[in-house]
C-alpha cells in the first residue's frame, strides 16, 4: 500500500497550504514576493536585450531569489527564472485540498505496530500451509484409520508413527504384508495378541527372513485388542498399517474390496465387538493358529471378497 505520492511531492505540492507560516530556505521565493518579482521581470522585460548572455542558466537558477532584488540581467537568466518559478513555488493562493487529500489528511492513521503483524503474514501462512500437508489423504477412512492407530489403538507407542517399528516389528516397506498375505489373519493376530500363542509360528511361512514365532522379538507382548477396539476400529488400524504405513498398494481388487467393505461399515456407524470366533472361521489355519476353516463359503467374513483365506480353502 505505497501512497499515490512521496512525502517530498506532497510537500513540494502541498507544502504551503500545510505550513502556510513557514518560509522554506530550499524555496527562497516565497509566496509574498511573487508580486515583486512579477513586476521585476515586467519591468526587465521593458529594458531587457542588453549583456544578460554572459549569465548562465544555472546560476540563474540559483540565483532565483537573489535575481528578485539584483536586477535581471538578460533574457536567458529570464527565461530560465521564469521555467524554475512557477516549479519551485507554490501558487500564491493554494487551491482547496482535493476530496481524496481531504480524506487522507482527515483519516485515523494505522498505528506503527501493525506493520509487525503485516510482517507476520507469510510465516503464518507457511507454517499454515505446512498443518494443510500433514494428512496426505482426505479421504476421512485414511483420517480415521491414521486416528486409531495413533491414538485410539495407541499403535504408534510401539510400532513407530511412521511404522518404522520400536518395541513391536515394523510394518513399512510392506514388511506387514510379507508376515501376513491377507488382512484376515492379521485381524485375528492383533484381536486376540501374541501372548495367546506364545512360542507358536504364525503368519506367511513363505515369508522372508523365515516364518514369525510369537513373542520372539524379546520386548514383551503384543497386547490383545479385541476388548479395547470395535471390529471397524481393528480394520481401520490395520488399513493404516498395511496400506499407509505398509505401502501395499489400494488398487488391487482384494485391497478394493476390502477397503470399500471398511467403507461402508464406517458410514454406516457400525460399532459391532470383535467377533474372534467369526475371524478365526475366516483364517488360513496355515498362517494363523487355531484357525478353524469352518467358513468355506466366506460369508461375513471381513477383509473384502478375495480379503481373506481364499488359498486357505486349498490349503
Ligand atoms: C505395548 C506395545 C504395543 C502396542 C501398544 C501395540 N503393539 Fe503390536 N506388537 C508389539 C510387540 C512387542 C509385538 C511383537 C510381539 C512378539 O514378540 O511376538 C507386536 C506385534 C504386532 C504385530 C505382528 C507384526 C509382525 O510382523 O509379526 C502386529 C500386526 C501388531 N503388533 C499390530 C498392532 C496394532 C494394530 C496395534 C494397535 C491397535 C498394536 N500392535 C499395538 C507391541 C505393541
């Protein structure tokens, strides 16, 4: 918000008609001697045309003033007093301020300390946009399944924010997904926790790195969940931790099934306990200890269509 106008300008245009008493030492020529002066230059234009050449412009123009009371010595000094005069002097009787001078003179002034909090306006607006980066979904399933591992779960105390992993294993770089193909089998493992089925194996004996034995990673137990969180709840946790946290990709048709499946228990308010009996009916006995294979046909079975032990039915 630069002003229309320096404060010099305004000054120089306005100066007189704001300090109507003072006399300026840049401006010798003042209000009162524009009359005089008037009449110096009619009069020297009466006798003018004699030496005046040898006067050069820029004396002349500082001799403005001077010139008033010396008499004018030839048409250049004139001429060029004449060009400095009417610049350099305000008009004898200052027009009334314009309305929009008017206003600005009239206005309340912003105080000085508001440039501070002007000043401040792009770090908030950084810092602002950076809380706008933090979910890197919108999509409100992924902003509550972030919720329940990070708070509601509490997850995160012992898998890492980010799933690097702390006391309990790390789910990123699809490290989840290698332990336990199917969402199902996992479900199962964090309802009822690895304490249930201290020594045994579980999850992917395929797996990298060799098959799981529960409570072989020496700081303590996995804690059951199927008391502390709702079915919907344990789902959400588990789709932050396989796809987010993870990596595995949301596009597969198993991933699409089962997310939208989550989906619609969310929207629709479920609030169903974890029914481990009914999960342990949908597990592959080959992954999951105590998995009873009494589902063949899947019905009710979360983890999407193709979620669960679909190869479990073979093996
Ligand atoms: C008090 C700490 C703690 C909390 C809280 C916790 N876990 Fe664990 N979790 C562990 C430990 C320790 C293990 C490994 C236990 C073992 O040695 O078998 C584990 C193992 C797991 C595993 C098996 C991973 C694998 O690759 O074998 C999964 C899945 C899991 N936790 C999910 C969860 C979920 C989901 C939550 C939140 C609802 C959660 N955990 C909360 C400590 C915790």
């Amino acid at each position: 918000m630069e002003p229309a106008y320096s404060c010099r300008e305004c000054v120089r245009l306005y100066g007189a008609s704001l300090f109507p008493f003072s006399r300026s030492t840049e401006h010798p020529d003042t209000v009162t001697e524009i009359p005089e002066h008037l009449l110096k230059r009619s009069r020297a234009r009466k006798g003018g045309g004699d030496d005046a050449a040898a006067a050069s412009a820029g004396s002349a123009v500082e001799a403005t003033g001077a010139a008033v009371s010396a008499a004018p010595t030839g048409p250049a000094a004139l001429a060029a007093a004449a060009a400095a005069t009417p610049a350099d002097k305000p008009a004898a009787a200052a027009p009334p301020d314009p309305p929009y001078i008017a206003a600005a003179k009239a206005r309340k002034k912003m105080p000085i300390w508001a440039m501070g909090l002007v000043a401040c306006v792009p770090v908030w607006a950084l810092s602002y946009a950076g809380t706008m980066q933090q979910p890197a979904v919108e999509d409100l399933l992924y902003i509550d399944a972030a919720e329940v591992y990070n708070v509601t779960g509490g997850c995160a105390g012992c898998h890492g924010a980010a799933g690097a992993g702390g006391a309990g294993y790390a789910f990123s770089n699809k490290e989840i997904v290698s332990t336990f193909p199917n969402p199902v089998d996992q479900m199962v493992h964090v309802a009822r926790g690895s304490a249930a089925i201290n020594g045994e194996p579980y999850g992917d004996p395929e797996r990298p790195g060799g098959q799981r034995v529960s409570g072989a990673k020496g700081s303590g137990a996995m804690p059951a969940q199927k008391d502390a969180l709702t079915q919907v709840q344990l789902e959400l946790a588990i789709l932050h931790e396989r796809i987010v946290l993870g990596g595995d990709d949301p596009t597969t048709p198993a991933n699409v099934s089962w997310i939208e499946s989550v989906r619609t228990k969310l929207e629709g308010g479920d609030t169903s306990p974890v029914d481990l009996d009914l999960l342990l009916s949908c597990a592959d006995p080959t992954m999951t200890p105590g998995a009873t294979s009494d589902n063949p046909d899947r019905t009710d079975c979360p983890g999407g269509e193709a979620g669960g032990g679909e190869q479990a039915a073979g093996g």
